[in-house]
C-alpha cells in the first residue's frame, strides 16, 4: 500500500490554474516567453532549420547555438553527464546520469555551457564604431516570444537610438514538404530609430568557416548580385569514430543579405555589413540568411554498432549552401509569407495559447537531428531515430504515438508505410519489424505493439489522403500485416479477439498472459481494418475482422476488476515483467487510436472511463520529486516540483520481486510525456468535465515541467533529446477540436471539448488548411470553415448542436449558395451536400442552422 501513502487521491490542485486550463487570457495562460529582466532566455532553445536538414538553435536572447549538422556521432543536442541524485542508485551499472537517462533535463544545457565551435553572430555597428551584439549582455532589455516556428526577439536600450525586434525561422508550410525541409534559418532584423534624430549605423553578420582541417580556406568567398549578397564557405569536416575509422563530412555554409552588403570582418571573421539608414521614427526591415549543404549523414541500417554513409535528399535539390540562399532569395515573399500566414492560423484561436504552444511544439523534432530524408532518387526515403542517435529505424512501437507528423506532412507518414515499412520491411508473415529489419535479441525485432500501430497508421494515412489510392495500392500489404495479428490470437489457443503469449513492446521486454493494452491495441486495428476492408470491397475479410473485434470487445472485459484493467499473467512464465495488477498508463490505448480514426467506442464505456478516472487517481502526482524518493529506480524526466503522471502503480499490492530484478522496472517509476499525452489525449476526448480537466492537467503538467524558467520548452526528453513519441502531444490538441477528417470520404468534423458556445481553431485537411470557427445559441448554430491556405474538398461537414433541434440549414461558400441536407447521427448532425464541393484560400464555407 506504499504507493497509496505516496500518491494522493486529493490533488490540491490551485482553483485558479485550473480555470485557466480552459480560458485563454486568464492571467495564469502562460505561453512560451522568456525575459532578462527574469533570467529565463537561457534554457530556450527553438530549433530553426529545415525538417530533415540537421539541428540549430535560436537562443532566447537571439544567437544561434548547437550547429548538429551532419550527425555527430554523440547522443543528445549536447553530449552531457550529470552526478546521480545523492541516495539514487545506478542506472544500467552506471554512476552519473548520461543524456538518454535525464541528463539535458536535469542540467539543461545553455549556449554558454556549450557555446559553438564557430563564430558566428549578428550585431549593429553605429557611426563611432561602436558595436552592440544582439545578445542579452548587449542590450538593456531582451524578450523572447515562441511561436513556433517562429521565433521573435526584441532588443532595447535607453542609451541606444535604434530599438530591434529579431524575427527567426526556417520556412515551414504544413502539406508543403519541399519548402519546409530547405536547409536555411532566416534571420529577419526589424530596426526601428526611436530618436528625434536620423541614424546611419551597419547591421553586420559575420560567419566563421567551422573546419576542423587546419589547412582550411578560412576567408570564405564574397559575392554579390541580383539584390543578394553572399560570403560562403568549403568546410573541411573530418570525423573519427571508435568503430567506423574516419568519415568525411565536408560541405558548405553561407551567410547571405537579401540586398547588397559590404564585405567586413569582425575580429578576422569575415561577414556582410548592410547599410542602415532611417530617419525619426522609421522603421525598417533587414532580412541574412545562414544556409548549409552537407551531404553526408551517418544513420544505422540495421541494429549493429556500426552506422552507415547516405546521403541528404537536400543535396541532391542544392549544389550547395549559396544554391540554397539564391533558392530562398528568390522565393522569399511566397516561403516568408506562408510560414507567418500558418503561425497566425495556428494560434488564431479560442483555446489557451499554453494549450496550442504545448500541443504542438513537440513536431520541432522535424527539425533536429532526429529525422532524416535520405536521397533515394525517388523524393527521399524519411528516417529517424527515437531520441536524437538514441534507438534507431523510425521504430514503430514509439513513433506509432506520435500523431503530429501525420496532420502536418502526412507525405512522411505515408512515405514510411510505402518505403520502409511495406517496402524493404515486411516479411512474407506479414511481420513489420519495429527498426526495419529482423534482428537478434529480445523481441527479434518483432513487437506487437508496433505492428498493431502500423495497422492503425495505415488507416490514418488513408483518411488523410485525398483518395483511395494509398490504401488500394498497400492493401495487400496492410491486410498481410493484419493477418500476423489474427494468426497470433489463433495459434494461442482461444482465438478470442485477444493477445497472449510472448509479446515483446515498447518497454523493451516481453510480457506474457492477456495483456490489456496489447490486447486493446489488437481490438482497434481489427476496428480498422474492417473499414478499410469495406473501403476496398474486400468483404470476407471484413466480416472476419468484424467477428473478431467483436470478440475481442466482449473478452477484454475479463481484464477489468472493477475499478481498472488488469494484466492477467501467464503463470508458465514466472519469470517474466510485466504489470499484473498495476495501473498501467497505456492499459485502454486502443480506444486512444480509435478516437484519433473515428472508429467509434470499442468496449464499455464505463468502463474505460473508470480506467481513465483510476490513472488520474493513483498515478497523477502532484511532485514528482516526492514520490522519487520513495520510489527511487528510475530515469529523470520529471523531478522536485514537477507534477506527472507516472508509468504504473501499485496501489493494491502485486508489485512482484521478480518484475524488479528486471532493469525495465525502472520505467515504472518515470514520467515520460508521450505516454502522458496518450492518456491525456483520450480523457479530452471522453468528453467528460472531470476526464477533459484530468486529461487537461496532465498536459498542463508536462507544460509547466517544461517552463523555460526550468529548462528549455521546446526539448521534451525521453531516452535522448526531442523524443519521437511526444509528438502524440498534437493528439491533446484534436481531441479538444473533436476533430474527424475522412479526405477520401470528403468528411470533416468538429465536436469542440472546450467552450462549444464559441470556439475557433485551426485544422488541416488532404490539400489545405485553415480555421474552423462556430458559434451556438438556442436560436441558431453558425459554422465557418475558411480556408486559408490549398484546398479543401468536402461533402460532409458533422457539428454537435449538444442536443438543440435545428430544423433548417443553409450553406454557402463565398456568398454562392449550396444544396444540402441535414442527416442525424449518434453524435449529432451531418451537413451532406449534393455535390462535392472545393473549397479554394481564401474562401469561407459557411453554415448556418436554425
């Protein structure tokens, strides 16, 4: 009964943070910022490349710092150890903590603890020669605003006529993956004269060749034509690995002014400086870019020591780093514009801004060193680690939970089923391994988890298509991948809808019995691909899945006590892990992917939202720390004053001697954010006020853990920095729009969780995206649909009226009126138009009932 005394059933939660759980503006809303004048610019660190194009770092006072470029070799964005917690014991044998167990969370890495091995940097040079550096040391007052992608930094001074205002980013479109994986951060420079006098000073950029080769040309080339001016650099990169020998990294880097500037230097560095006059009260813009090009990274094909030279896919798009700048010179209205256009849509919403910071930016993992687009000759095969060079081959039990990937470049998610996992991947079992290929070891490369998590993607890649191409085409495959599942509850023995037997998973060992998550999971992909079967007029499989799902809905109930889920263990495998009676986080993670695939409820209600309420219930703790000094094995994701919900407890006893001679028990003990999300994310979607304030305070929780007073909000750790899986984050975030999208179907619907009376948020969609606003009185319901960016192509749109009976609907799409009816269904209303209709930017569908 340990676990009880640790955790309490009454939470103490502030009354006012939990009204501001819901209400933007309330003064306890606290999106991502950081000031001086607090002393929290330090920890920030906003990456601002390109997706699959390496890391850097926007600094919170402005300077950029990390520079992980062509895969390093180290783990984490800096390579780091941290002393174990006096009265903690080792790790896996080890007496420090190393990056993949908290270090980077326990001791967040600074730009001054790991400044970069090159110099590089931006200031504004005034008439005496004077310069002022754009970094916190320099300038009086410095804040940091994050919406990412975008980055904003402001500089002022009262001893300086001339305030700045920092805008930096890499170009980012969500559904437009060629302008969003351009290897460039943008470094925009408001400046503004605040004097009663004109001003002529130099805004300077200067850059340093970062060779490692001592015989290296450092100078760099200077250039400049058509409104662009150009000082790049050959940098010689050698690195030496213990196993591998030496591989050669070299490529280029540039430093670019869309204008025309003057070569300088800034103590033998060499750079651009641009002309700066304004008169009083001017304002004006200056626009450098830092562009890079190295071909070469290292990832592992198979699970071996050693890893293996490819090549980006954007090298073979750019020659090199000045190719890269004139591409971005040339496009820049078009690639500026549209990434400002997507962060305003993003945050144009009445849901909090912690809320839509926290939700989404866990997809900046796109952005590190993480992910990779390999040239393949064929657009580019993705591949990423878990953690950064942590847990290799887009592994399927972790990348599974993340949903955010999916809604914002759903070519990724589509090009993993079609490339890796129903490419090169399957075996003739239907078996997708979870890093690619079959492997030694525990598990043999062979999870449940995983597979069910492939089946289930796949049909989410289906409804975020524009057609049934993908699932016509990879049908065989999906089926086939199905097929392993059902086979493995047939050759069990019972054929009851449920897993059991040796089920290896996502931690890291194999459990053995009925395992109520796996078995979930299971339930879900038999949901799914008894749709999908549907979709393909394949119907002697769907009615077997459908016989099976039923099946299993109705067994699955042997695993609840009465309060929860249970594992029910094989008593042939004593010597097994698992949770066994435990309140485990993922215990009900198949009605998580159902609400994420419209797949409706898939067992007992009740039920499931008992298991919800009991997770809050025994695992929420309000200080983590507190609970670690009872529970003391485990990694550091969360610590003194963090709140979080933990993996399992035990709040009933049956927490076995053996499951802690496993090193895999320590999970127990540990937050992870995106186990926390999953359970977060299907309390909001229950719809219920205490589960949406649970699944709400959990996301909160993680939030505030991440506060960049405390460490840096745009890294969430788990086993390595920018963790794959807490990308399920994004699943918080539709769960609170009650989002449905079937883009082959021409479907979409909202069913908003947070203030339906009036509510506005973004969506994405096949081929656009945009805003999605309603309003509802007992007179009328006004849905607006405006699309800001593609297209959108529709023949039903679903809304909630929460009971009110609207007799008449009139719909409308830029002031041109649309035929169409109203059609009741379990969850509300359908709009169905007799026609499909393309809904193009800058449109709006609007529809109104009453």
């Amino acid at each position: 009964m340990l676990y009880r005394e640790t955790i309490p059933v009454d939470k103490q939660l502030d009354p006012a943070w939990v009204a501001s759980l819901t209400e933007r503006g309330h003064a306890l809303d606290i999106g991502i910022s950081g000031s001086k004048k607090d002393d929290t610019l330090k920890y920030i660190g906003m990456p601002v490349g390109g997706i699959a194009c390496g890391t850097v770092y926007l600094n919170g006072d402005g300077r950029l710092y990390v520079w992980d470029l062509w895969s390093d070799g180290h783990i984490g964005v800096v390579q780091q150890t941290v002393p174990i917690p006096d009265g903690f014991p080792a790790w896996r044998k080890r007496k420090d903590v190393p990056v993949h167990g908290g270090a980077n969370y326990l001791k967040p890495p600074t730009i001054d603890a790991f400044p970069p091995a090159f110099s590089q940097g931006f200031g504004l040079r005034i008439s005496d020669g004077s310069l002022k550096i754009f970094e916190a040391a320099d300038w009086e007052a410095v804040e940091f605003a994050g919406s990412w992608p975008i980055g904003t930094v402001s500089y002022k001074d009262s001893r300086s006529a001339v305030q700045a205002t920092l805008t930096a980013y890499s170009p980012f479109v969500p559904l437009n993956l060629q302008d969003s994986s351009i290897p460039v951060t943008v470094m925009s420079y408001t400046l503004t004269n605040t004097s009663d006098e004109p001003v002529t000073a130099e805004l300077i950029g200067w850059l340093e060749n970062m060779s490692n080769q001592p015989d290296a040309e450092k100078a760099g080339s200077f250039s400049s034509k058509s409104g662009l001016t150009v000082l790049s650099h050959d940098c010689a990169m050698m690195a030496q690995m213990k196993r591998e020998g030496t591989f050669d990294h070299s490529g280029t880097m540039a430093l670019s002014y869309l204008g025309t500037g003057q070569e300088t230097a800034l103590e033998q560095v060499p750079g651009i400086a641009a002309d700066v006059v304004l008169k009083p009260g001017e304002s004006r813009e200056y626009t450098f870019l830092i562009s890079w090009n190295f071909p070469v990274v290292r990832i592992k094909d198979s699970y071996k020591p050693k890893t293996i030279p490819h090549k980006n896919e954007y090298s073979a798009r750019f020659k090199d780093a000045t190719a890269v700048a004139e591409h971005v010179a040339e496009y820049f209205d078009r690639l500026s514009s549209q990434t400002k256009l997507w962060v305003n849509t993003w945050n144009d919403s009445t849901l909090p801004q912690w809320l839509l910071d926290r939700t989404i930016v866990t997809a900046d993992t796109l952005q590190t060193a993480n992910c990779n687009l390999l040239a393949d000759g064929a657009g580019g095969q993705f591949w990423a680690w878990e953690g950064i060079r942590v847990c290799h081959g887009t592994c399927t039990h972790v990348w599974h939970y993340a949903q955010a990937m999916a809604r914002l470049f759903p070519e990724l998610e589509r090009n993993l089923r079609e490339k890796t996992d129903y490419g090169f991947a399957q075996q003739p079992n239907g078996v997708v391994p979870y890093r690619g290929t079959l492997e030694a070891g525990e598990g043999g490369g062979i999870a449940i988890d995983g597979q069910a998590g492939t089946v289930l993607r796949s049909y989410r890649e289906h409804l975020t298509s524009v057609d049934d191409t993908f699932l016509k085409t990879y049908w065989p495959n999906i089926k086939l991948a199905l097929e392993y599942l059902i086979d493995f509850d047939r050759n069990d023995g019972d054929f009851d809808g449920l897993l059991h037997g040796k089920q290896h998973n996502t931690l890291d060992a194999s459990w053995y019995g009925k395992v109520h998550a796996l078995s979930s999971l299971y339930i879900a992909s038999l949901r799914a691909g008894e749709e999908m079967a549907s979709v393909v007029g394949d119907t002697e499989f769907e009615a077997q899945c459908l016989a099976l799902y039923r099946k299993g809905s109705q067994n699955i109930e042997q695993l609840y006590n009465g309060e929860y889920f249970i594992q029910e263990e094989d008593p042939n495998h004593p010597e097994a892990i698992g949770v066994g009676t435990g309140v485990y986080i993922d215990q009900v993670i198949g009605q998580f992917w159902a609400n994420q695939l419209g797949l409706g409820r898939l067992y007992n209600e009740e039920h499931i939202q008992s298991a919800l309420n009991t997770l809050w219930k025994y695992n929420f703790v309000p200080d983590v720390g507190s609970f670690r000094e009872t529970f003391r094995k485990g990694r550091f994701y969360a610590w003194d004053d963090d709140a979080g919900l933990i993996m399992c407890s035990w709040p009933n006893g049956g927490v076995k001697d053996d499951f802690m001679n496993h090193w895999q028990y320590d999970y127990f003990n540990e937050c992870m954010t995106g186990f926390e999300y999953q359970a977060a994310a299907h309390m909001v979607a229950e719809g219920t006020p205490e589960l949406v304030t649970q699944g709400l305070a959990v996301t909160r929780a993680i939030h505030d853990r991440y506060a960049p007073a405390k460490r840096n909000p745009y890294n969430e750790i788990e086993c390595s920095d920018h963790y794959a899986r807490a990308m399920a984050s994004y699943a918080v975030f539709l769960a609170a729009c009650g989002f449905e999208y079937d883009g082959p179907a021409g479907l979409i619907g909202f069913d908003p969780i947070i203030h339906p009376e009036n509510f506005r948020a973004p969506f994405t969609a096949a081929e656009g995206w945009g805003t999605f606003s309603q309003t509802l009185s007992e007179k009328e319901m006004r849905a607006e649909l405006a699309v800001k960016w593609g297209s959108v192509k529709l023949q039903t749109i679903r809304l909630n009226p929460l009971g009110l009976n609207f007799k008449t609907v009139n719909v409308t799409v830029g002031g041109k009126k649309l035929n169409a009816k109203l059609v009741s269904h379990e969850n509300g209303i359908s709009v169905e138009f007799a026609q499909p209709v393309s809904i193009t930017s800058d449109q709006t569908l609007t529809v109104a009932l009453r």
